[in-house]
C-alpha cells in the first residue's frame, strides 16, 4: 500500500513538473498581460517590475465594441458547427460504416479527398458561391456546411469508432426487428458517445480557432468572431498591441478552457456505462 | 453481445490472435434479408445531408480548382488554358522542390513523434490517478492556442536569440543565435510548436481507450496476465482502429500544416525557404502573386501525394488494424 | 449516461435546426455587401486606427445623414487578404486602400473607377500641377489619401548621453563612418544602427541618387545589378564592421522595432512611423532627417511616396457621388484628419496640414516638419510597382538571407534578386 501511495505521488510530481515545462509559454503570456504593452518585449522575464490592468480594460473596447459581442460571435458558430456536425456527420459515418451497399466505398473515398486539399484553392471558388447567394455577412457560409457533413475529419472519425464496436451487438438488435434507423438510434450513437463527444469538442474549438473563414465573410465589425478580432488588435506594421491582444487572447480561452473540462468528462463515460449492461 | 465481453475465451482470442478478434459471424445473418442492395436506399436516406453538402458546397470549388490547375488564372482576367504548363513549370521550380523536401521532413519527423506523445500521455492520463481531468486540461491547454497570433510572439520568445531555449543551453556552455533565424534549426521549432499541440490525438486517443469493454481487462487479469503485458495484448490490439485514425488525420493535417509556418515565419516560409511548407508555398503563389493556376496545380499534386499516402497507410492497415466488426 | 447521449442528440438536434432557420432569416437582414445602398469603406491598420476612422465616419454620416457606411477593416495581412478574395469574386468595397505593391495590379485588373468629372469629388484643395502627379498612366483614378518619405530616425536621447552628433550635410560614406565609429565607441554597448537593407523606401532614394528609379514607366525593374549591389553592399560593410544588429538579434531581416529600438542609434524609417514606433519607448525621444545623400546624387532625386485609395469600378452610378462624397471627406475634412492624425502618413492637402499643426503632437510636428521640407524639393516623377512585383520584398529578404549566412556574394544576389523579380514580373 505504502509503495503505491509513493509511486502515486512520483507520478504526480512528475506530472506537475511536465505541465508547467508544456505550459510554461503561457505562463509567460500570462505575466505580459500584465505588464505595460511597450515593456513586453523589452523586459522578458517572468516576473514584472510593474502590473497593470489597462491591457484588459483596453482591450476589451478596442475595436469600438465590447469584447463580450466577439465571444458571443464566436459561442453562437461554436455551437451551432457542434450541432451540425454532430447531427450530419453521425448519420453518414453510420451509413459508411455500418450499412452494406455498393457505393460505400467510393463515398468514403470521396469524402477523404475533400480534406487533402488545401483549403487555399478552395476559398476562392467558395467565396464566390456564397457571395452570389447573398450570404456575405451572414453566418451561413459558417453554418450551413457544418449540417451538411462536410467535415470529413468527423465522418472519418466516427467511422472508425463505429467500425471498432463489435457487429454482434447490431446482429442482436437486428434479431430482434430493429430496423437500421432504431439500431442507429439506440444501439450505435449511445456506443459512440466517445466519439461524438470528441466530435463536439474539435468541432467546437476548431470553429472557435477558425480564422480566415470569418475573415472573408464577416466583415462587419459587430460580426467578427474571437480570432478575427484579435488579429485586429494587433498592427502588423508597428507591433503596438502586443500587450491587449495577449490580454483578450487569454480572456478567450476561459470558455473554450471551461468548456474543454466539462467536455472531457463525458470522454470517460463511454462504453462502460452504456450498452453493455 | 453479453458473449463476448464476458467469456473469458474472448480475452484469449483478443489476447492470441487478434487479427481473428470477435466472433466472425456468418456474413448472411448480418445482412436484412433484401442482401446488399436493400440497404442502398436506406443508406442513402441516411447520406441524404452528406450528399447536399458533396453537390453544393464542396464539390463546385473542387472541381474548379482542378479545372484550374490546367489554367493560368490572376484572379483577376479569366483563367486561359494552358495544359500541362504548370506541372512542366513545377518540375523546374526550385522553390517547389525547397517546399516538398521540407513538408516530407515535416511530415516524417512530426507525426511520429506527435502521436507517440499523445498516445503516451494518453495512456497515462486514462485512469488511475486522481485530478486526471485537470492535467488533461493542462496538457491540452497549448493546443488550445492553435495557430493564434499569440504563438508567433511566444515562439520568438522561446527560440529568439534571448529566449528561453536559448538561455537554457548557456548553462551547458552552447551559444546560439536565434533559431528562427538560423535554416538549420527553424524547421525544428516547428516540429517541437506540433508537438507542443499534441492535444487533438490524445483527447482522440482517450475517446479510443474508453471504447475497449473493461471486461476484457478483466478477463486477462484473471488470466493473470501483467500490466504490460495487458497493454501489449489488449489495449494496443483494440486501439488499432483509433492508431490508424489518428496517423491518418495526422498524417494529412501534417501534409497541410500552414497556420503555424505562416504565423511564425511571417509568412516567408525562411530563412533560406527552411520552413517553406507545401501550402505556405501554395498560397504565396495564389494570394500574394496573384497565380491562382499554378496553385491549384500544386494543390492537386499534393492531393495525389496525400491520397497515395493514405491509400498505402489503408494497405498496411490490413496488416495491423484489427476491427470489431470483422 | 446513455440517457444524455440520446435525449440530448434529439433535443440539439431540434435545437439546431431552428437556430440555422433562424439564423437564415437573419440573414437577410441588411448587409454591409452593397444591397442596402450603403457605401463599402475598406481600410486597414491597428486597433487605435480602427477605432479612430470609426468615429470619423460617425462624424461623415453626420454631415451625410443620407449616406450609410458599411467599414470593412483589417490589419494589413488580413486586408490583402479579403482584398484578394474580393477581387477574385468582383465584390469589391465602393471605396478602398490600396495596399502599396498593389497599385497598379488593381489597375489592370480594372477595379479603379475613372474619377474625372465626377461633381462630388472635391479637389479644390490641389493645384491642377499635383493633380497631374496623382495620375497614373494619365489617368485619375487614384488618389493619395496620406504621403511619406523616406528618413533617418534617431534616438535624441542616445545622442546626447553618448555626445555624437550628425553633420549638417549627411553623405552615406559619412552616415556609415559615423555608424562604426559610434558602435566602437559608445559607452552602453549599442549599435550604430539596425540591419537595414530591407527598407524599401530608402532603397528607392539610393537608386533615384544614382539617376535610376525602383520601377520605370513602362512597368520593368529599373534598378540595376549594380544598383542593388552598391546598396547591399553600404550595409554588408556596416553589418561586417559591427555597426548594426545582427539578423538574430534583430529576429530576421526584417528587424523587429520593439525588440531592437532601443538598442541602436538610428534606423531608416518611413517619415510617419516616428507616431507609433515612438510609443513604444516612452522613455525616448526621437528625431528625424531626410536620408543621406550621394555628393554625386542626381537631382530631382527627393520624392514622396503617394499611399493611394480609390473608388471600385463596379460602384453603380446612383452611388458614385455618396462615394465621392466620402473619398472628399478622406481627403479634406479637418475632423477626419484630428481623429487619425498622422500615423499613417501625413495629408496630400497643405491647407489642412496647416489647420492641424497647432493640435499636433510633439512626434507630429517631426512629422509635418519633414513633409514640408520634402514638399520643397525638386522632385522628378516616381513610377508604382508593376503588376507581378507584389513579392520584391520577399524576393530581397531572400537573397539577404543569403548575403547574410554568407552562401552568396554580394553581386551574385543582386544579380539573382534582380531576375528573379524581372522573372514574377514578366510572369505576371
């Protein structure tokens, strides 16, 4: 018992000591938050000679609207991409992986290529076809993709997950008069919960993250998404606002941090609660 | 399904064979008595938003970029075509080669080393220890910044000549300039800043580690079968399937990595071209000289290269990955 | 478990589709993409400057209560950007900055409209000889929305703790001795100045002394080999002598201002940035001069670099006037010019350089006072960057990175920084 509880703390203090190593950059950005912008990159060492608060408080008028409207730009997209791919991807990883017909192959196929190409060549034509629909400055060119499963990444995702359960458990419902939409819905999605959690989590912070995107079609200001915002912050040409933009950088990952904890805590109560009694 | 996780013979198929894992049941019983054809409409119902999304969105922009890549297209005057030209005008495009060689290096280097850290922290941050959802929170915290304009500071940071990395090496004596500035040092930062974000495929890695039945653990425990022992015989063989995932989504994000050259290089791609990524090249050519033909052109090849990756990772694949439903 | 994945999975789904209805519908509400007859006012910058054209255009709608604005903003990167993608779709705002190397890109690929004889544009304010160098290729359809110059920024309070001082007539052989004498002898360990070939617009004053221009009327490269030789050359001497920041000190070719501005004595700097780049180090004062010249140098080779804007071609006729309603209010209104000040350069309009002087800070003044002196000088016609040359700059970081890490010589990377743009040119 007394070596375990040893070789526990040796783990802990282990652990602790590679979080602060992995985590040490942000510390660091951390301590720049809170120091005058023009000493940032003069005075680097962790620990400030002066503190301040006016990257906060600047920051968050910077661009003439509250930093709280681009949060909740960016928590609207989130949840709304979450949902789409949640909804439009698990349908089709169940009908890729599960159900036997002649296309299925091709499909996966197809759905495969469309993420080995860079999205630069992409933008362009996609641009183009939103714009001729009007939808600039809107969030649809956003939105709607993600209900229509064109985030291949998830489909794969789930396809492999659904691959890795066992076909008995399919076969026993199938016994029992289950048609292929009740063995979806009640057999294979509660089996998946890790991966529609995994689903949700990416899709989540991957929207949230997502840059150019938003940047070509929000360009209102009252639009703008978390990271657009922050690009703004900051001048290209003369670096001023290094200090807000850490600051509002920071202030950012509070909800997608929050949300990564509450998220990660399902990952754990997967097959092991569900299905098998 | 109660039969498989709860025999013990099953822990021993898994454990002896698993390429033969789970029962192979006779294929006929699985198929709705319509046979494979039947199922096509039923699958169709359920692909009826992938299909819209394939025909609406996704398919025009990439058959017109493959139109384009057979074009010599501005942005700006309609696109002419040009045949093969941009693929000939490839083959002697020094920057293009400087551009494959090092996304291969990149690509070699990082996912290996990405997913064997992942897939470690993973493991030990599954269960067993208390506050485990916090230190996943905080190994998960630097993929959180993603490609934000936040890293390119804190990169100079860290590799700049006064940065961390650097002080750190005075105490064993060595002195470096900056490594961002240094060609045969910058691709390295690069490779540490994805790994640094190995977030994603390990949250993928713990979602797999929680799919594999706990009795099957508890079959082999009472089997007597060690820890590492069990590892070997039952985590690794049933984590297959989410190994080769990740490789593959790796494997292709790493193909595409962009955000953090641009943002780290400014966008050069430099010194010297040493962290020109394929797509940090693709878009210089596209955006900044307006060569929106050639782009595509190389976006095109790149897919090839991608898809013969994956196309040879799915043929190895029969070969290591053991699925449930076979 | 179970429970949450299923009951949840229904209700989210539910959720979605109601929100994307809803979501739908608002989008249909009035867009800043033109439907609404609203002009499109693209511009790009920090934060500071976003918020200061905010409100001049707050303070535009109140002179026009008929007229809305949509602003379209971005840093720099991020306006080329969407620019470019715009572009592509010809969904271009009504009235825009145009990103220097861009000029007359845009020009060929038609999106500037004509402004001759458009009655609301208001250029009382420039003789009709200025007007003339607003033209390209004689056409008006350009204008300067703010000027610079090339100029040499010291550190005042460097100079005087180290007792240097700078000659009244300031060659580039004495500017370079002056540099590696000060980086031998002052007390505080400090450069005589950053590693600097970069800097496009002193290059462009160096070529223009030695009688050739950056880029020639007809949309070549004039520099020649030699040209750009010679001017790598004044800076590899100054680099090897120990007189700049190394390119790892600095962090790049391009040197990081807020990492080394307090380590030099001087930099070469365009004549506006002093606004900003003084902020930065609050502690300091700044000064600043015309560029060194050659005792050889050519005359008319003093110019002023025109940071151009322009109306979109694709602007329907019923709008044009609101356009040019707003363009004249960027060139004249003396509200516009107290909220933005000078940061990005002064106004092309004297008049009301004048009106602002007595509101000008310190670093303005230095400001206004170079744009006069340069507004004195004989100056001969200056060319923009011709379509295909958008990457010089990138083209030149390369071959000094070259220089740099000692792989090629000097005339080997003029030589090759010199094809390889006349290359992306003819490309082009």
């Amino acid at each position: 018992m007394a070596a375990s509880s040893l070789s526990r703390a040796v783990r802990h203090v282990v652990l602790v000591v590679f979080v602060l190593l992995m985590i040490y950059p942000l510390l660091w950005m951390l301590v720049s938050s809170f120091k005058p912008s023009n000493l940032i990159l003069s005075q680097t060492g962790l620990f400030p000679a002066e503190i301040t608060l006016e990257n906060y408080a600047d920051g968050w008028d910077a661009l003439g609207s509250p930093f709280s409207l681009f949060l909740g730009n960016s928590l609207l997209i989130g949840v709304g991409s979450v949902i789409g791919n949640l909804f439009s991807c698990s349908l089709t990883a169940y009908a890729l992986a599960r159900l036997n017909f002649r296309m299925s192959k091709v499909y996966l196929a197809l759905t495969l290529m469309t993420i080995m190409l860079p999205f630069h060549v992409l933008v362009i034509p996609q641009y183009i076809l939103f714009a001729e629909l009007g939808w600039i400055n809107t969030y649809i060119p956003l939105l709607l993709p993600k209900f229509l499963a064109t985030d291949a990444v998830f489909i794969f995702l789930m396809v492999q997950f659904i691959r890795s359960l066992p076909r008995e458990l399919d076969q026993a419902a199938m016994i029992d008069g289950a048609g292929p939409f009740r063995i979806f819905w009640s057999v294979i999605l509660p089996l998946m919960q890790p991966a529609l959690i995994t689903t949700t989590i990416f899709t989540f912070i991957w929207t949230w993250n997502d840059y150019f995107g938003p940047l070509l079609y929000l360009t209102r200001t009252e639009l703008y998404t978390v990271p657009v915002a922050l690009k703004s912050l900051v001048d290209t040409e003369t670096q001023s606002g290094i200090g807000t933009m850490f600051a509002m950088s920071l202030l950012s990952l509070v909800p997608i941090v929050l949300f990564f904890v509450f998220a990660q805590r399902y990952i754990i109560k997967g097959i092991a609660t569900t299905g098998i009694k | 399904m109660m039969t498989l996780t709860s025999s013990k013979d099953t822990g021993r198929r898994v454990r002896g064979a698993p390429a033969a894992a789970g029962v192979k049941p006779p294929r006929g019983r699985a198929k709705p008595s319509g046979g494979t054809r039947g199922q096509g409409l039923v699958a169709h119902v359920f692909l009826l938003p992938w299909m819209i999304g394939m025909v609406a969105v996704t398919a025009g922009p990439l058959i017109a970029s493959a139109v384009l890549a057979f074009t010599d297209y501005d942005l700006l005057s309609p696109p002419q075509f040009i045949g093969l030209d941009n693929f000939v005008r490839m083959a002697g495009d020094e920057r293009f080669w400087a551009a494959v060689r090092v996304t291969l290096v990149y690509v070699l280097v990082s996912v290996p080393l990405q997913l064997g850290f992942a897939l470690f922290l993973a493991v030990v941050l599954d269960k067993g220890l208390r506050g485990l959802s916090l230190y996943r929170s905080a190994f998960y915290l630097p993929s959180l910044l993603g490609g934000s304009v936040a890293i390119a500071i804190l990169w100079r940071q860290i590799f700049g000549e006064n940065g961390l990395v650097n002080h750190v090496l005075g105490w064993f004596g060595l002195e470096l300039g900056s490594w961002l500035q240094d060609p045969s040092l910058a691709l390295s930062t690069l490779v540490v800043l994805n790994v640094w974000t190995f977030g994603s495929p390990m949250v993928i890695f713990l979602a797999g580690l929680r799919q594999i039945p706990e009795e099957l653990y508890e079959a082999s425990m009472i089997d007597g079968a060690g820890r590492v022992r069990r590892f070997w015989s039952i985590t690794i063989p049933l984590l297959t399937p989410i190994i080769f995932l990740n490789l593959v989504l790796q494997m292709i994000s790493a193909f595409q990595a962009f955000t953090q050259a641009h943002v780290v290089s400014g966008g050069s791609g430099g010194p010297l071209d040493s962290t020109l990524f394929y797509t940090l090249y693709i878009y210089q050519r596209g955006f900044v000289n307006f060569d929106m033909g050639y782009a595509s052109a190389m976006a095109w090849v790149l897919l090839l290269v991608i898809a013969a990756a994956t196309a040879a990772n799915f043929i190895v694949s029969r070969r290591w990955v053991y699925y449930g439903d076979e | 478990m179970s429970d949450l994945t299923r009951r949840s999975f229904l209700t989210w789904t539910g959720m979605g589709a109601l929100s994307v209805a809803a979501l739908a519908l608002a989008g249909c509400s009035p867009s800043g993409s033109g439907g609404d007859g609203s002009i499109r006012f693209a511009w790009w910058g920090g934060s500071d400057r976003q918020r200061a054209y905010l409100a001049a255009l707050d303070a535009f709608t109140a002179e026009h209560p008929e007229i809305k604005v949509a602003p379209e903003f971005g840093d720099y990167d991020a306006y080329q950007e969407r620019m470019t993608t715009q572009m592509a779709a010809r969904d271009v705002p009504d009235v825009f900055w145009i990103p220097s190397p861009a000029v007359l890109t845009y020009r060929d690929a038609g999106l500037y409209r004509d402004l001759d004889g458009i009655g609301g544009l208001d250029l009382g304010a420039f003789g009709a000889e200025q007007v003339e160098t607003f033209r390209l290729g004689g056409e008006l359809n350009t204008l300067p929305k703010s000027i610079f110059s090339p100029v040499v920024r010291w550190n005042t309070t460097f100079q005087e703790e180290d007792g240097v001082s700078l000659p009244d007539q300031l060659t580039w052989d004495g500017l370079a001795e002056l540099l590696v004498d000060y980086s031998k002898n002052n007390a505080g360990g400090r450069k005589g100045t950053t590693y600097g070939p970069y800097h496009d617009m002193p290059f462009e004053s160096f070529l223009r002394q030695r009688g050739e221009d950056l880029w020639t009327e007809d949309g070549r490269l004039g520099a020649s080999v030699d040209g750009v030789a010679a001017w790598i050359d004044w800076w590899e001497k100054l680099r090897l002598a120990g007189a700049t920041t190394s390119v790892s000190e600095q962090d790049g070719i391009e040197p990081s201002w807020a990492q080394v501005g307090d380590k030099v004595l001087l930099t070469f700097a365009n004549s506006n940035h002093i606004v900003d780049d003084a902020q930065a180090f609050p502690d300091h004062v700044f000064d600043q001069r015309d560029v060194p010249a050659a005792e050889d140098a050519a005359a008319g080779y003093h110019f002023t670099y025109y940071s151009r804007f322009a109306m979109y071609s694709g602007v329907p006729d019923d709008r044009v006037e609101a356009a040019a309603a707003l363009m004249s209010f960027n060139l004249n209104s003396p509200e516009l010019l107290s909220l933005v000040g000078l940061s990005a350069g002064a106004p092309p309009n004297a008049d009301l350089l004048d009106a602002y002087e007595p509101d000008a800070t310190p670093d303005e003044q230095k400001v206004i006072a170079i744009t006069r002196e340069i507004a004195g000088t004989e100056q001969r016609p200056r060319y923009e960057a011709p379509a295909g040359s958008g990457s010089w700059r990138d083209l030149m970081i390369r071959e000094l990175e070259e220089v740099t890490l000692g792989q090629k010589s000097v005339p080997d990377a003029a030589a090759a920084f010199v094809e390889a743009v006349e290359g992306e040119i003819a490309g082009a």
